[in-house]
C-alpha cells in the first residue's frame, strides 16, 4: 500500500515499440508507475525501468502526472490501460469517493459501482476494466472507464465469489478470472455468456501474475514451498504446483 503522504504524486511512463502514425504513437510494451516522493528506492526503480526501455528505444515517453494529495485516505490498488490513456486508483479509509478514474486529459471520473477496489485489471488493448468490491464479494466490469464508465455486475456471493484478492483477464479479453485467499479458490467468468466456473485451490492465492500463454497465471508468491498456478488455456482449467527447487548436494547423493 502506498501512504498518501509518502506519495502525492505519481508519475506515469510510456514505453514504445517505435510504431508511429502521423506523430502519434500506437504501439506501447511498457507502462511504469512510480510515486514521485516515495523516496530513492522507487524512483530508482523508475529510472531504471526507463533506462532499460531507453537500450531497446529511445522514445521512453512521460506520459503524465497525476496529483493525489486531493484524495483522502491511502491509495490501495492502482490499474492502467494498455494504451495508459486511464488509471484507476482506490483509495482506503474513506466511505465514498474511494474509486476514481485518472485520464491524461480530461477531469477526474468518480466511480459510485463498485464501492471499492481492492484489485483491477484492464481488458487488453481496451479501456474496459475489471475490478474487485472484496468487502462486498463483487466482481464487476466497468466499460470505458474515465468516459461512460457504465458498470455492470458479473459476480458475487451467490455465484461463490467470496473476499476477492486479485483479478486477471486472458490475453485474448474473453475470461476474467478472480482469486480468494480466504477460501482458497479461483474462479473464471466467460464474458460473452457470463457463465462462472469455481476452482477450488490447495493453496491461498494471492495473485493472478499472467505468464506465457493466453490464459496461465501464477496464484501464490516464490517461496521455498511449492509454486502454485492456474492453466485455463485448454477447456477445463485446473491448477497445478511447481515443487520446490532443490539443489543436488553431495550428501544427499542424488
């Protein structure tokens, strides 16, 4: 969680893969966040992103900037579309007002559904965003944000969505996916049928980091125990583990 008085100010940074139209850019493989007073550690890792990008093309872009210190509370979670044209930051402590949408141009939009984010994630190459109420048990997805921001309910208790931690979608935009660490559970919902299917997890995932693939997801952090993840790229997802590594060593003569 970012302290809103560690970080009134964020900064956003665009990488480009060189593609240009009529001097604009319509192609982006990168998009970092850095708060501007979070000390050196985070702006280090800003630069060094940028540099990083800088070696490949030299058209690293500053977006844009964005002035927190109007909002109350802490900012909790933080999402950007692929085009960084719209972020959405949630912000803790408060009652109302807690989900906003952030344009490069344009006022700032005040989502009134859902309440609260406790994780988003834009669809690919859209400004459709998927969020997580966890408080409420809600799943629902927000069509252009920062704009209409027309917010449509997908999932909830009844359809066994419990404390939602994390939200992803598949690379080709037709499944979101959401995790529970309190149940122990991930779920998946077909957005053309709004079908949800529940996967019960031996473990308490907390992320949903996509991999290579369309539809492959880390659900639990690199630890010494085993690594935990969810393959949805054939028709019955299903969770699998990567076990421990474990070097070779001369006692134990394997």
């Amino acid at each position: 969680m970012v302290r809103r008085e560690f970080a009134h100010r964020l900064r956003l940074a665009v990488g480009n893969i060189g593609r240009h139209r009529d001097g604009e850019v319509v192609g982006r493989d990168l998009v970092a966040v850095s708060g501007e007073t979070l000390g050196k550690v985070a702006n280090d890792v800003f630069l060094q992103t940028a540099a990083r990008q800088s070696r490949r093309d030299d058209r690293i872009l500053l977006a844009g900037e964005f002035d927190l210190s109007t909002f109350p509370g802490a900012l909790a979670s933080l999402a950007v579309s692929d085009d960084a044209s719209v972020m959405i930051a949630s912000f803790s402590d408060v009652e109302e007002s807690s989900v906003v949408a952030l344009r490069l141009q344009g006022p700032v939009q005040i989502l009134t559904t859902p309440r609260r984010a406790t994780a988003a994630a834009f669809l690919p190459g859209s400004r459709d965003v998927l969020i997580a109420d966890g408080p409420a048990s809600e799943i629902y997805m927000v069509r252009d944000a920062g704009a209409s921001a027309e917010s449509t309910r997908l999932a909830g208790d009844a359809e066994g969505i419990t404390e939602p931690t994390a939200v992803a979608v598949s690379r080709d935009g037709k499944r979101a996916f959401m995790a529970s660490s309190r149940d122990g559970r991930v779920a998946t919902v077909d957005l053309a049928t709004g079908a949800v299917t529940i996967i019960p997890c031996a473990c308490s995932p907390t992320d949903l980091a996509i991999l290579n693939g369309n539809a492959v997801f880390r659900l639990t952090a690199p630890t010494a125990g085993p690594l935990w993840l969810l393959d949805a790229e054939g028709p019955e997802p299903r969770i699998v583990f990567v076990p421990p590594y474990r070097p070779v060593t001369a006692e134990s003569g394997q």
